[in-house]
C-alpha cells in the first residue's frame, strides 16, 4: 500500500507541472493502469523515474529539487493526516511514516530525504539505524507531532553514531 504514495504523488506532481497528457504517455510507456498500482521494486521505479526524466525533458538534479519540494511541501502533509488519523499509537505512526518515506528514498536521492532502517524489539521498542544525524532530527519531530494527536508516551536513548532505540510507553502496548 505505502508504494502507492509514490506512484500518486509523482503522477499528482507531473498533473500539476506538465498536464495529463504528460502523464496518460508516462502510463502508457510503463503498462501502467492507475487503478491497479501494486508494490513495485527498485527496478519499477527506475523504469517510472526514466519515463519521467524522459517526458518532462528534465535531468536528475531538477527531478530530485523539483519532486522533492513537492512532496515535502504539498504530498507528505495530507498523508501525514490521513495516516495520523488511522493509526491508534505513536509506533505504528512512526512505522508507517518510515514505510513511507524508505519508499520514497528508492526514487529521490538527495539531502533532505535518508533511508531510515529499523527493527522491532519484544519490549515495545524499536532500534532505528540511520545515515546522517538529520534523520534522527525529523524521527524526533514526528514523534513530538504525533504526540499532539495520540496520548503515547516515548523515551529516545542514543545507541551510537548512526543508531537510537525508541521505546514506548502506553497502556496500549501491555
């Protein structure tokens, strides 16, 4: 399901820059039919980036400052919403959100997106391993955002240069 996020925002981007004729050729070079998105690998996206770098005439550093500003700006914070309003905990929030946003790292390489991996622990915690300190900055700022909307408690305890474990406390989780 989150590799749809991908798709739509990317076809959303190029409805609002380039029209829908723009976009009808993408989907016709990839076989692609917009009702049926599926989860795609690194391969399905680099065919769509191709096809897309292809349509708009564009090269990789426009793609990545231009997409990338939308989906930062205008994408992430109606999914965000949405995504908030579904999840009853600050975990499976935060699981989601980084769901969302490796999906997006397979297509846009750049400064401000980082691949974030993480695993989950039997004592209602998770162990995140990232690249640079900035993703542990916006790993923080969504757990202050999702306190606003959950009432989940967490503690985040710094395990090593590029690690941190995020435990949760909540009724919810017992």
């Amino acid at each position: 399901m989150q590799s749809n996020f991908v798709i739509i925002a990317i076809k959303e981007w190029i409805l609002k820059n380039y029209g829908l004729e723009c976009w009808k050729e993408i989907e016709e070079l990839l076989g692609l039919d917009s009702s049926k998105y599926r989860e795609w690998d690194e391969n399905s996206y680099r065919a769509l980036r191709r096809h897309v770098l292809s349509q708009i005439n564009a090269n990789d550093d426009f793609f990545n400052s231009e997409f990338t500003n939308f989906w930062l700006t205008e994408f992430i914070p109606r999914v965000i919403n949405s995504i908030t309003q579904k999840c009853s905990n600050t975990k499976s929030l935060l699981l989601s959100i980084i769901s969302i946003n490796n999906e997006i790292c397979k297509i846009i390489r750049n400064s401000l997106l980082n691949q974030i991996d993480y695993s989950v622990n039997g004592d209602d915690s998770i162990t995140i391993y990232y690249t640079t300190e900035k993703a542990l900055v916006d790993i923080v700022g969504i757990l202050r955002g999702a306190k606003v909307y959950l009432s989940d408690d967490y503690e985040i305890r710094k395990l090593g240069p590029q690690s941190a474990k995020i435990t949760f406390f909540s009724t919810y989780y017992k």
